[in-house]
C-alpha cells in the first residue's frame, strides 16, 4: 500500500496531456485535430477513469486503515528560505476525489452529447481536462503555496468556461465579473498566506496547526495578528464558495455551457472553497472570532441564497442561488465545529445538485424541438411547461434531485441538511430557526422550479406553411388548459419573446396582469411572421441517450448515497451496523477534538428532523397552492390578478408579496449596491486622476515648457546678439529664483 502512495503523484496529473495534447494539435495540425474530436473526449473519460478507479481503491483504504499519508520533496532551497511540494492524502482527500473523478466522468459523457453541434467542441474539451486537473491537484496538495497555485489554475479555468461562448456580450461580462470577484478574496488568500509563513516560516499545514496553537496559547499579543491572517485566508473561500458578500459572481456564471455549470456548482469551483474551509479548521478552532464569523457567514448566506431564488425566471440561475444556500449550510456546520455534517452536505449536494444541472440542461436541450437549434440555448422558465409526457426520464430525475434538495427522506440530502439543523439547535436557537425556515424556503422555490417547468399541457396546436398540422408549440399552461382550436381564446407563448425583458412575466409581478394584453395584441404578428418564413416546428423529445445515461446513475447517487453517513450508533454497539463516513473520517475528527462517531442514533435522529420535514412539505404545500391552480384555470386571469393589484388600495398582504418580489428580482439590490458603490465610484476617481494628470501634473509641466518658449521668442529679437545683455538677463532669472526659493523653505 506504501509503495502504491509513493506514486501518487502521476494521479492528479494524469488526464494533462490531453489538453495539452489538443492545444499543440489544433496549432500545428487543426484539420485532423477537428476529424479525432471524439477520440480526444474518448481519451479524457478514459484517464479520468483510471483516476477514478485509483481513488476508489484509495477511498476504501482510508475506510479500512484511516490514517494520514504525507509525501514530500524539495522545491527550492535557498539559505533558510525553501518550498516542498508533495501530496497529502486522508479522509477529505479521498472525499474529494471521488467526488471530482464520479461527477467528471459523468459530465464529460453528458457533454460529449450536449456539445456535440458546437465548433468549440474540442476547445471546450481540452477546457474542462485541465479544470479536473487543477482541481484534483488542488485537493492533493501538501500546503499552503501549493494550494495558491492550483487553486488560481480552477479560477483561471472557471474564467475561460464561464465565458466559453465569448462573442456573447453577457457571456464575456460574467466570465470578468466572476473573475475580478474571486480576485478580491485570492489577493487576501495570498496576504493571509504569507502573513503565517513571515511568523511560523513554514507553509505545511501540521506545522502550521502546531505552531499557532502553541503561539496563541503561550503568547496573547499574537492573537490580534493570527487572526488577521486567519480572516484573510477565509477570504479566499469566501469568493470561491460564493458566500456573502462576494457571491455576486454566480448567478452570472449560469452565461456558460450547462455541463460546466454542473461542474461548478456540484465538485469542483465553489467546493474548493468548502474544502479549504476544512482542510484549515484545525486553524480556525484555535481563534473563537474566526469560527463566529465563519458560523454568521454561513447563516446570512444561507438565507440570502434562497430568498434571491423565489423569483427568477431563468432556470440555471434558480439553481445557481439555491447553490449558494447550501454552500451556506456547509459553512454554518464548519463554523460550527461540524466537520461531520458539512463534509457529508458536500457528499450529498454534489450528487443531488449535479442531477439537476443535468437536467435543466436537458430540458434546454428540448427546448430545440420548438425555438429551433441555437448554440446559447433558452433557459426561461416562463416559456416552459407541460414537459411531463415528452421527457419523462428527465422528469423523473429532476423530481428526483428536487425532493433530495428539498430534504425529503429517504433521499440523500435530508440526511446530510437535517443534521446540520440539528446541530445548530445546540449552537443557536436563532440559527436554528433561520436554518429551519430556509428549509421551507428551499422546497418552495423548488418545486417553483418543477412546476413551472414540467407542470401543464402542450395545449396550442400550430399548422405549418402548406397547411398541415404536424406540430405543436410550447404553450406555458399556466395560461389555461387548451383545446386544438388554433389560438381561440388562446395565448402563444413564444410570442412574450416579444415582451421587453424588463416586463416581469411572474405570477408575483406587478405587471404581470398587462402580459395577457400584449401577448394578445403580437400573436397575429407572430403568426404571420414565423408562416411566411416557412418554419416548421416539432414536438418537444427526450434528450440522446448519452445525456440520459449520466442522469441515471446521478439519479441512483440521489437515491443511495445518504446512506453512508446515517446514524446507526445503536446497531455499532451491538456490531452491527456501520456509520461509514464517521469511520472514514475519525483521524480528521480526532485532530478537531471531536467523537469520531455521530451522538444520535437512527430513531433520535428522525426524532428531531420531524420539524425541519414538516417545514419542508409545508413549503411544497405553498408551492402547489399557489402555482397548482395556474394549470387547471386561467382564462379570467383571476390567479394573476390577485398577485398584480396596482391599485392604490393595495392591502398589507399585497405589498408584503411584490416587496419580496422585488428583493428577490433585484438580487438583494447587492449588484446595485456595488455598481453605485463601487464600480460607479472607482469609474469617477479613474477619471477625475486622468482629468487631474491631464490638466494639473501635464498642465504644470507644458505650461513651463510653453512659457519657455514664448519668452526665448520674445527675448530673441531684443539686444542685439550681445552675449553680455543675455547674461544680464540669465542672471536676473537666476536671482528670482533664489528669491522665490527662499520663500519657500525658509
């Protein structure tokens, strides 16, 4: 097994040579390059998978022996200044790998289908090889500066993917934005780096741990500086975790390739951050103030994140924000010493939200069948809908990921979610309460998400050009339940392409009730216009096989992988059971003074989770309510109307709904905040400092130069070419100077 570490080195590096591979093959030969596209994607599930198998071997090792492997070389070695690098392997090493190598895999398959129209396809290929290299190198890494330079590599990648399809306007700004966000928390990333190495001089994480807590506990004059390095290394995770206030970044990132965002959003970007958190915790457990601000963190996000989700149309950036919620969860549990739970929320939400990004991507992926094919794809809910009978496979795993998400048992986020609100009801009745009622939150926007997409008929029936009938057009049947009758009384839906994206077309809208007006007014126009183009339209259908297959197995991780980490400590006392994850993970839980087994049993656990599960079907309950009775009946718009009263006589409740509304619409009004804040600000400083270089400092010094030249014109036509009188005049110069000069400084 020694011999077997020692070699670990080739792993995260393994799948490099494809990108490297195809960069230098599309340089020198990019005909035959472009023929091979699918022996490149081939090759990189192929190393991917090997990477795979030796994680799982690794995985099972650590299940078996539970012990730290560390393996180290000399970098550079200079008087007393030296850098190692090497590996480290444990229990979160092993957790992260398996996550990064099970959810690539199935991604990179997924995208092989999902890309498969697109002339970046081996770009994009080569792209996602080096993210999973980077990000398998980051999480192998033996200290400090190695993680830096990994982990600016997974920026630098998620700032090309991000912005894949650059030519867009939005694509090329959210990559920047997503960029120049994460640079603010990587520069204290960096501070806080070397802020430990100037007073312990070593970048090793078990020195480190040794030597601040031995600093901390013999000398309290360093607290104030360790926790400022502390602070600063938190930045970090903070930007890549997408945790208040620096989450701003992504939504916005939802502008790449679906796989990329499954990517991101399941094992690698944002888990980087959840990772670092914990791979640090011995650090932060030793300074109190880092672990409240961790905790407080992760509670602002966690509520943040899923009121931000209640309105959006777009079905990636509602799943972008409920990310942004459960990274909050995660970093609630770490901040409050539960290293357990936050690492088993990662396990499960990778699985669980992998699944759904997936899955809208095939919903998007039929959405072909109506809009035509377009490389960027529709991602609006509002022109969705009655999707349940043409891609069941895809409703199904969708539901699936939902309940999961929503913690709905036996699925595997419930185990994960109620035991980190379990544990805050220890550490915070408030927390607890806010944690609790996000729960609800979550199952609310949810199945919001569900509803409006896979919920109502393909009511509209469309004749093409020569007259026959052959397809249907995408009708959101929130708008009624239809008959075949062509746009009697009726409502086509394509036709709010035609609405002004500032219209909010949402049930919370204000309005919301001028939609059936102007929808009424183009569908004649719209009509027309798509007959005289002689376009012809089809049925919606369920996606390739190779984009299904992927979901499937995420579908059967949804269902079964909760089960490593439930609680069965009353059947280990009697040799029965095995709580595997608490057995994997007791070395870690051990170094963090923690019991290497979960306190609760199988039935106190459920016990207590009744509450947060009962929140839960409470918020799915106020989901069907309220957007159930918009599939059955909408022709008096009745349902909209009771959310759109302009009027001045709104009541209380109305003004309570659109003022949610809007907070959710605006983001929070945090993108406002800072574009008038900052990027506003910054913009006027640059320019007054070009106006005051301009004018002032090149102002001053053309001013001499010109002054200069005006009097040597004017004294050249007096004195007659007597060097004496030119003298006299120098002189006087030269006198006034001194005068002036002694003002001055004296």
């Amino acid at each position: 097994m020694e011999y077997t570490y020692q070699y670990f080195l080739i792993i995260p590096f393994l799948t490099l040579p494809v990108p490297m591979l195809i960069g230098m093959g599309l340089l020198l030969f990019p005909a035959s390059t472009k023929k091979l596209r699918r022996i490149w994607a081939f090759t990189s599930i192929f190393l991917l998978s090997i990477v795979f198998a030796f994680s799982a071997n690794l995985f099972i090792q650590q299940i078996n022996s539970s012990y730290i492997y560390q393996y180290i070389w000399s970098w550079t070695i200079n008087n007393d200044f030296y850098l190692e690098f090497g590996y480290l392997i444990d229990s979160l090493t092993s957790i992260l790998l398996i996550l990064i190598t099970t959810v690539g895999i199935l991604v990179l398959i997924y995208s092989d289908s999902y890309m498969s129209y697109d002339q970046g396809y081996l770009r994009f290929c080569a792209y996602m090889s080096f993210f999973n290299t980077s990000m398998l190198g980051l999480v192998t890494s033996s200290n400090l500066i190695q993680i830096y330079i990994f982990w600016e590599l997974v920026g630098m990648c998620s700032y090309l993917l991000i912005g894949f399809w650059f030519t867009r306007p939005i694509a090329s700004n959210a990559c920047q934005k997503a960029f120049l966000t994460n640079r603010v928390g990587d520069f204290g990333l960096l501070l806080g780096i070397l802020g430990l190495y100037w007073i312990t001089g070593s970048f090793e994480f078990q020195d480190l741990f040794e030597i601040v807590k031995n600093c901390i506990s013999n000398n309290e004059n360093e607290l104030f500086f360790f926790t400022l390095c502390a602070f600063l290394l938190f930045s970090g995770p903070i930007a890549k975790s997408a945790q208040f206030p620096l989450h701003v970044w992504l939504p916005d990132a939802m502008e790449g390739p679906t796989p990329i965002s499954a990517l991101i959003h399941a094992a690698t970007m944002v888990a980087a951050g959840i990772f670092l958190v914990a791979r640090l915790l011995p650090l932060f457990v030793v300074i109190p103030s880092i672990m409240n601000l961790i905790t407080l963190i992760g509670i602002i996000t966690v509520l943040l994140g899923a009121t931000l989700a209640l309105a959006h149309k777009d079905i990636k950036r509602s799943l972008a924000y409920s990310t942004m919620s459960q990274l909050g969860y995660m970093m609630l549990a770490l901040g409050m010493g539960s290293y357990r739970a936050a690492l088993f929320h990662l396990i499960t939400h990778a699985y669980s939200k992998a699944l759904l990004f997936l899955g809208s991507g095939s919903i998007i992926h039929s959405m072909e069948a109506i809009v035509g094919y377009s490389p960027y794809k529709s991602q609006n809910m509002i022109l969705m809908g009655g999707l349940t009978k043409r891609v069941p496979i895809t409703k199904t795993t969708f539901l699936l990921g939902t309940l999961s998400l929503c913690g709905i048992p036996p699925l595997a986020c419930f185990w994960s979610k109620d035991e980190i609100i379990n544990d805050s009801w220890l550490y915070s009745p408030i927390f607890a309460i806010i944690a609790c009622s996000t729960a609800g939150l979550t199952a609310f926007y949810m199945f919001r998400v569900y509803l409006l997409t896979f919920g109502g008929h393909l009511n509209i029936h469309f004749t093409n050009y020569n007259g026959k009938e052959n397809s249907a057009l995408y009708s959101l049947s929130v708008w009624g339940k239809g008959e075949s009758k062509m746009f009697k009384n009726k409502i086509c839906l394509l036709a709010l392409l035609k609405i002004n994206n500032s219209q909010r077309a949402s049930f919370f809208s204000k309005k919301s009730s001028q939609i059936y007006g102007t929808v009424k007014k183009i569908r004649h126009h719209f009509v027309i216009n798509h007959l005289a183009t002689k376009r012809i339209f089809s049925y919606p259908q369920e996606s390739e096989n190779p984009m299904l297959f992927p979901m499937l197995i995420l579908g059967l991780f949804t269902l079964f992988i909760g089960a490593i980490g439930i609680p069965f400590n009353q059947f280990n006392q009697e040799g029965g059971g095995l709580d595997i994850l608490s057995k994997l993970l007791s070395p870690s839980l051990n170094l963090l003074h923690q019991n290497s087994l979960h306190s609760a049993d199988f039935f106190e656990f459920v016990t207590k989770a009744s509450f947060s599960i009962s929140v839960a079907f409470f918020g799915i309950f106020i989901a069907f309510s309220l957007y159930k009775p918009v599939y059955s009946s909408l022709q008096n718009l009745k349902f909209l109307n009771f959310f759109a009263k302009t009027g001045p006589k709104r009541s209380f409740r109305d003004k309570t709904i659109n003022m949610i509304y809007d907070w959710s619409y605006n983001r929070g009004y945090i993108d406002t905040l800072y574009a008038r804040s900052l990027t506003k600000g910054i913009r006027e400083f640059v320019e007054f400092t070009l106006f005051f270089d301009r004018r002032v400092i090149d102002g001053i010094t053309n001013g001499v130069g010109i002054m200069s030249f005006l009097v040597a014109e004017g004294i050249k036509y007096v004195g007659g070419s007597r060097i004496s009188y030119y003298l006299l005049v120098y002189l006087f110069y030269v006198l006034i100077f001194i005068f002036f000069n002694s003002l001055i400084f004296y």
